[in-house]
C-alpha cells in the first residue's frame, strides 16, 4: 500500500518522505518492525516511543510516524498526535474494516462483559446475526475464542481484528470500550450504531486522576454513536450524556424513561420484571441473580431493540441465556455450602455482589478478595469496609500485587475492614486463602472469590503465574477427599 493512501485520513504537519514508497505493514514496537513497515513512535506511560526509532530503522523501517523529528536519517511523517494517526494509518491498511460492520460499544464501569455476552446472544438467535465480540473475558468470531489481553485492544490490533471479523462474515460487532481506550484513541474512526453506558464508579483513578476526567473519558463514545443508552439512574448519567451527538434513550428502575423495569424480583435463581415501554409490558428472566443485572439487561433490551430486534424476541433469547464466565459463577463443592467466583474489583462491583448474595444465602456469606497492585490505593480501604459491612465473614488477601508487597497492599485495605462489624482474617497468599475458605465452611454458607473473575493468572513482579480457581478449588477438594479415605 502506498504512504498516501495510509495517510488519507491523518493531518499531517510535516511529510518528510516520499508519499508514493510503498509501505508493507504497520508497526509501534520497534522489536516487531519489519523491512518495508511504517514504523509509530507513541509517547507512552513507560517509555517514549521516539527513543526506538534508531532500533525500528535498523530493523528495516521505511519510514517513521512521530511528534518530533527524528535525530537518526529515516524519512518520516510528523503529526500532531502519534496515537491518533496510528489509529488512523492501522484502519487504511485493513481496508476500514469496522464500515462493513454494524458496531456497537458498551462503557462503564461495571456491567460491560455481561452486556456484551446477552447481546451478543440476542442479535445471533433472534436476529440471525454473525457476531464479533471484544472484551475483558475473551474475543470472539461467532463461536470462536480467541485470547484477548486487555479490554481494549492497541488501535493496530483492533483494526487487524476487525478485519477478521468482516472476513469471517460478522454483521455485528459487540465491544467492551474502555475508558483507556477511548482516552488513547484506540477506537478513533469507529462509529458505533449503539453505545450503552452501564455506570460509573471510581476506578482507575491512578491513570484519570479525577471522577470527572474518568467520566469525561467514557463519554467520548456518545460523540461517534447514532443512538446512545443510558441508564439515568448513575449519577454521572447527565454529565456522560451531557452534549452527546446522538439519540438518546434512558433506561430506569426509578424514574421516567424510554425503557423501565418494574414488577423487579430478585432471587438465588436470576432475575425477573416487567419491562414497561410505552405502556406496553413485556415479562422478562434472566437466570443470573443480582440487582445490578436488571440494569444490564435493560441496556442490551434497549441497544436490541435500537438495533431491529423487538422485546417480546429478545425476551425469548434471554430466558435461556447462559452464565457468563467468572460474573457470580458457581464451582462445585463437596458439601451444603457454594463457591461463587466474580470478578468484583471496584468497591461499587463488591458490594453489588455481596449485596446480591446476601440475599439468597441460607448461611454465611463469605468475602475473599484483595486488591490488585499499581493501581489506585484510595479503593483499597474503600472495598474493606465494603466487605465488611456486606458480608458476615472476610478474608483479605491477595489479587494481582504486581509490583507491590502484597502484605502491604493488604495493609491498606485493613483500616475500612476495621470500620466494618464483620470478622475477618488475613492471608496473603491467595490460594491458600481459598483453602482455608473450604475447610472453615459452614452448612448453608456463600463463599464469593471476588476480584479474579475470568482471569486464570496471577502477576506477581510483571510475570503472569497460572492460578484458576476453579482449578484451586477442585484441586483441594480432591486433595481432602483423598486425605479421608482409609
């Protein structure tokens, strides 16, 4: 492909280079550049891309797209922002695959992997749509996995997995947006048929450093969206929605809205309610328990509808709908008590969870979790008094530490534990955590393994070791099962 045609969306400031060479790839790690390939050089939170422009052109790079000049004699494309134009250069060089999709963007921060799933679920059995999905748990092709590393992929990745999709013959693409993504320009040129907005609590506060920053942040997908839902019970609603270039549909338990849920039970077993439009009702259930889910499901029932497919269609869909991985997922056990694993790890997740169990629990119910490392701190005490106010045992240990002492991580979360009435124990390492859980079990207790979720790692020192507590768990009851027998 040639220079010009990558560069037909971009504003360049300076075109140090010939427009016609022809380019064979795209890059923005100089350690994968390869002969003929533009190389991007983004100022990242680590390191400054500008400083590997030397390795990329060693390693065969044509050309450089850069802030600054490059010191090193390399033709090169100067911009505004690296990042943008990577955006940009990556979707001409698949061919602007997302346009031959209808895309949909779910953001918040609870709320979006679930989303996705049901969507997903409703537009292939209800709408006989092949679907792409891109999330926090796995992306897919129809029912193909494949392994996904963030929520949101680099824009280069993105745009090479959107061509995938096309080619695979997706309609649709249903995708977790991340307030990182859209702060970075991952998903710039993407237009979006729907964009939902789930909630907004404080999370990721060490890279927004504000609520309102972090909120500005998720409404940038209501400025490149055709309709936009919004749960106007948050409230950030107003402020998310606030100048946003799209129609508009609330969705409520409370008040006034487009789309409302009424007639709301809750149970062990799911959800159920009345979903009220126009005066017009239509009974739905969901078999994943939890309060919050009444506001997942009526974001996908509104994005559905927005989408062609009417409620009593998506209802039908709905009622057999699977669990999504790691969100309230039951592990077997060996006796009258239940594992839960969830991937709570923000203090509004926690306590949803906890709240949700509470209410089905015929014992206990029982908080292990922790939280992860370099990340931000204030949550940590937080989600201590949170599971200790919301469930009748705790035990604090460790998440993700990272880089962090987790003893030390653990310390943080002990003063909001103290501020709760619930007893509470330590220990640091998670997987005996989880054994201990087990053997102090009671008859009819709830024990919910919060923060991990989906995840089947645990990154200690920028090294990813394998821990899936599915595994931990069938692998200790097999072990005291083993104990027993003469």
């Amino acid at each position: 492909m040639k220079l010009s045609q990558l560069l037909e969306k971009v504003e360049v400031l300076r075109a140090a280079a010939d427009l016609t060479m022809e380019i064979t790839g795209v890059s923005y790690d100089s350690r994968q550049t390869r002969k003929g390939e533009l190389f991007a050089a983004i100022t990242g939170f680590a390191a400054d891309g500008h400083r590997f422009i030397p390795m990329a052109a060693e390693r065969g790079a044509a050309c450089v797209l850069c802030e600054q000049a490059p010191e090193t004699d390399i033709p090169y494309i100067q911009v505004a922002d690296s990042r943008l134009a990577l955006a940009q250069v990556s979707a001409a060089f698949f061919g602007y695959p997302a346009a031959e999709m209808t895309m949909v963007g779910v953001t918040g921060t609870n709320g979006k992997t679930t989303t996705t799933y049901l969507l997903k679920d409703i537009l292939e059995k209800a709408a006989g749509a092949r679907v792409g999905l891109i999330g926090t748990n796995q992306n897919m092709i129809g029912a193909e996995v494949l392994h996904t590393e963030r929520t949101t992929p680099e824009s280069y990745e993105l745009q090479k997995l959107f061509r995938q999709m096309a080619d695979a013959g997706c309609t649709h693409v249903v995708m977790e947006v991340s307030s990182h993504a859209l702060s970075l320009g991952r998903v710039a040129g993407v237009h979006f048929a729907v964009g939902i907005f789930t909630n907004l609590t404080q999370d990721h506060l060490d890279f927004h450093g504000t609520m309102e920053s972090y909120c500005d942040a998720k409404a940038l997908l209501f400025q490149v969206s055709d309709t936009g839902v919004c749960n106007i019970d948050d409230p950030w609603a107003s402020r998310v929605m606030e100048g946003a270039a799209c129609r508009k549909v609330s969705i409520s338990t409370r008040a006034p809205a487009d789309l409302r849920a009424e007639n709301i039970h809750l149970g062990a077993e799911g959800i159920a309610f009345d979903a009220v439009e126009k005066g017009q009702r239509t009974k739905i259930e969901v078999a994943i328990p939890g309060g919050f889910m009444v506001y997942n499901t009526l974001g996908v029932l509104a994005a559905a509808e927005a989408l062609g497919v009417p409620l009593e269609k998506s209802a039908a869909v709905l009622r057999h709908s699977a669990h999504v991985k790691g969100r309230l997922e039951v592990v077997p056990t060996d006796g009258d008590y239940t594992i839960l694993i969830d991937y709570a790890h923000t203090p509004d997740a926690l306590e949803n969870v906890l709240r949700a169990v509470k209410g089905f629990a015929r014992g206990r119910t029982v908080a292990l979790f922790g939280c992860g490392g370099d990340r931000d701190r204030t949550k940590r005490p937080k989600m201590g008094k949170i599971a200790a106010e919301n469930a009748d045992f705790v035990i604090v240990t460790s998440d993700n530490p990272r880089t962090e002492d987790p003893e030390a991580i653990i310390a943080d979360i002990l003063p909001g534990v103290a501020e709760g009435s619930a007893p509470h124990v330590t220990v640091p390492s998670r997987v005996e955590a989880i054994r201990y859980a087990i053997d102090h079990a009671q008859q009819g207790d709830v024990i919910v393994l919060c923060g991990k979720g989906h995840e089947d790692y645990q990154e200690i020192d920028h090294v990813k070791h394998h821990l899936d507590e599915r595994e931990v768990v069938a692998a200790y009851l097999e072990e005291r099962k083993q104990t027993k027998e003469p």
